[in-house]
C-alpha cells in the first residue's frame, strides 16, 4: 500500500489498485462516499450503446450478501440519501449519511464492486424501464434536438453515441453482455472511492481495506483510443416535430479539461451565457447570473428568445461547447440563428473588455466555492476529476481562472467559435393537427 503525504486529504492506493481519497470536514457529523468507475458510453461498442448505463440501474437490484429490497433501506433507516448517474467518461455511485453509518456505506460499495447478481428476470424488467426512458427523452424537443446534435458534431468518437444508448441495441443485449461488462470494468484497479466527512483517516482507512482489501485486481479494461477528426465544415440538422416551440442549438468542438483552452473558454462562456461552475452534481440546479450576458441582451431582452444558456463540461477527451435558445412564439429560428452567430462573431472580432473578464472572474469564483458548500460536493469533486484528469486539475482550477486574460479568451474564441467548426441544430415545430388525429380514431 502506498500513501501520498499526509495533508487534510489523503490519498492512498490498495494493492488491489484502488484508489482512495480520504478527506477530513468536520463541520458536522455528515459522511459521504463516492464509488466511481472510469467507464461511461464513450467505452461502448456499437451493438452495446447504453449498456454503462443499465448496468448502473443493476447494480441497485441487490447483491450475493444485500437482498433487494435492503440495498435503498439500509442508507435510508439512517436518514441518510443514496443517488449514482452515468455519463460519457464515469459511472458513479453515492450515499451521504451520519459519520456512524461510514461502515454500512463502505459495506454497501464493496458488494457493488464485486458481488451483483444480474437476475435475468430484474435484466428484463429493467430494459422495458430504460427503454421507456428513452421514449420519454425523445418526446422532449430539447433534450433530442442535443442528443442529435452530438450525434451529427461526431463521426468517429464514440461520444456521438447517446449515455442511453440507441433503441436496437437496448432491444438486442442480453443478460450476459450486461454481466460480462459489469465484470470487465467493475474491478478496484477502475476504481476511485471518495470519503469526505467527519472521520477519522486512519480509521476510515482500516474499514475500507476490510471490504475492499479482499477484492482481487481485474485486468485493465480496454480503451478506445479514436481520436475525432477536425471537423472540415459546419454541419446542420433539422427536426420538424409537432410541437409548440422552437429550439436552436449550436456546438463548437471543444477542449478537453487538460488543454490549455478550456479555462479561457469557460470565462467566455460566462461572459456570453452567464458563468457556470464545475460540478455536473450541482452547477444546473442554480441558474447562472445572466442580466448582462452578451447573449442574455443580445437574444432575450430583444424579445427574440425566452432563454438562451452554454455548457461546457470537463470532459477527458475533446467534447463540446453548446449554446441553446428556445424561440419566442413567432420568432423564426433564423432569426435567432443569426442574432446568436452575429454576437459570437463580434466576440472572436473585437474581444472582450476587461470588466467583462473581471465581472467574469469573480462569478467563476464564487461559482467554485458554492460548488463545494457540503461533504456530497466536494467528494463529488474529488471523485469526478480524478476520473476524467486528475485532482490537481480541480486544485488547480481557481488560479488558472483568476489567471486568464483577454487575449486568451480571444484566442479560445477565434480558435473553438469558428464556422467550420459548428454544428447547427433546429427543432421547427409543426403544428398540431387535431384534425388528423379525429379523422384517424
């Protein structure tokens, strides 16, 4: 076993391969653990899109030593929240509780890792449930109208493929591909456990060697390593769907969260769209200040949209930057189209002014410390940027924004908001017809 040097936080590997970060808060008798995995859709195959996430879905259905039933009831008898998600790079599970419950956590992770049953009937239940989920997002304008644009910016990385996967592949897989991936990536050495709370280390570091100590190392799973080509010129789709409203998404190719780029692009984003954090756990739940956004005057006070907002994520590989506007009723989506690229050609020419990036800065800042206001946060940092880059990454990341100056954020504008580097996305409602529907029952 290894140990880094003993600061507030620890980091320590097992000799299994897994990675551990212990960090002490003592504001109150809260603990959380996070269990990431580094495996998310961008390792799937074609014919196995979606299987990370309906393996996350399996792995609450209970274990060799948690019966079904108990996997929700042992976290919640303690007052305590249980949560996990997948996403392109990771799949991550969660639970918050009292520091006395930290065993029953660390129990209930082991057996994650290394003892799930994949009944074939709970395998079968649970593809008519994604499925539905399926459904249910193609029936919302905006979230299709993202997951074909993504598809339409990529061609060769496998981010083009939705985290849900695509409907024949969800009909086709079998019990045994879920199974045999839960097996290949579900090992300690894929592994990073977070604990963050009112502990004491070396006693945290006892209990997780007694249930993960004795679980073997697995081979190191396979990566892709497909990289997207540049794109060579923009490219555009359009959805027309009965509905009511019209939806415009733009994305640019993106930095990865290591290039040199990425902090410059997320000042710009924050002066065009409002700033935004860092955490996918949490930055979407509070809206970003936006009254005196480039885009926010440009496409909402001119009456042109009711919304406009950016979203750039630290990702592992190069991802996108995308910025959406939901039409006002009567506002033709080339109107707006042409608003939102008017005003982002005006950045990459004339700039940005320095209280533009000062007035960015500190709401970037602020954005941060809000980000890791509880125990579930910040280990949620900890986790997520050890999975996709590293801590020092996320450490790193206040000085790197306080450091960004116009001409970087010019820069990342000429070089990511170019037209050949654009993909553009319309959802045009059509309009309902009753009629048809009458005529048809």
């Amino acid at each position: 076993m290894s140990h880094a040097r003993r600061t507030r936080q620890t980091k320590t590997t097992l000799d299994n391969g897994l990675t551990v970060f212990v960090q002490e808060e003592h504001t109150a008798p809260l603990a959380s653990v996070w269990c990431w995995y580094k495996v998310g859709s961008k390792d799937e195959q074609p014919g196995l899109t979606g299987v990370s996430h309906w393996v996350e879905h399996m792995n609450f259905k209970g274990t060799t030593h948690i019966p079904r039933d108990q996997v929700k009831g042992i976290i919640e008898q303690c007052g305590g929240s249980w949560n996990g998600y997948t996403w392109i790079d990771q799949t991550t599970y969660l639970e918050t509780a009292t520091c006395d419950a930290l065993d029953r956590m660390l129990f209930i992770e082991s057996e994650r890792m290394a003892h799930c049953l994949y009944h074939p009937d709970d395998c079968e239940s649970e593809r008519t449930v994604i499925i539905s989920e399926l459904q249910g997002g193609e029936n919302d304008p905006d979230q299709l109208l993202d997951q074909e644009l993504t598809a339409t910016a990529f061609k060769a990385h496998p981010y083009q493929h939705p985290t849900i996967g695509w409907i024949s592949d969800l009909e086709s897989m079998s019990r045994d591909d879920l199974y045999g991936y839960y097996r290949r990536y579900y090992i300690p050495n894929n592994a990073t456990l977070v604990i963050v709370g009112d502990v004491d280390t070396d006693e945290a570091m006892k209990r997780v060697e007694h249930h993960f100590g004795p679980i073997p190392a697995g081979q190191r799973p396979p990566r892709i390593r497909t990289v997207e080509p540049d794109q060579t010129g923009e490219r555009r789709l359009t959805i027309r769907r009965q509905g009511t409203t019209g939806y415009l998404k733009v994305g640019y190719h993106a930095p990865s969260v290591v290039e040199p780029r990425f902090f410059p692009l997320l000042v710009l984003d924050a002066v065009l769209t409002g700033a935004k954090g860092l955490n996918l756990w949490s930055s979407f739940r509070v809206p970003p200040p936006q009254r005196s956004t480039r885009l926010y005057r440009a496409l909402v006070e001119r009456g042109l949209a009711s919304s406009v907002s950016g979203s750039l994520m630290p990702t592992e590989d190069p991802f996108l930057y995308v910025v959406s506007a939901t039409a006002t009723e009567g506002v033709a989506l080339s109107a707006v189209e042409s608003a939102l690229i008017d005003e982002i050609e005006r950045v990459c020419r004339d700039g940005i002014t320095d209280a533009e990036l000062v007035k960015a800065k500190a709401q970037l800042k602020a954005r941060l410390v809000f980000e890791s206001d509880s125990v579930t946060n910040i280990a949620h940092q900890i986790g997520f940027f050890e999975t996709v880059a590293s801590l020092d990454v996320f450490g790193g990341a206040p000085g790197r924004i306080a450091s960004v100056t116009v001409d970087e954020v010019v820069d990342a504008a000429r070089s990511v908001c170019r037209d050949s580097n654009r993909t553009v996305g319309w959802f045009e409602p059509l309009p309902v017809d009753n009629g048809s529907l009458k005529s048809q029952v």
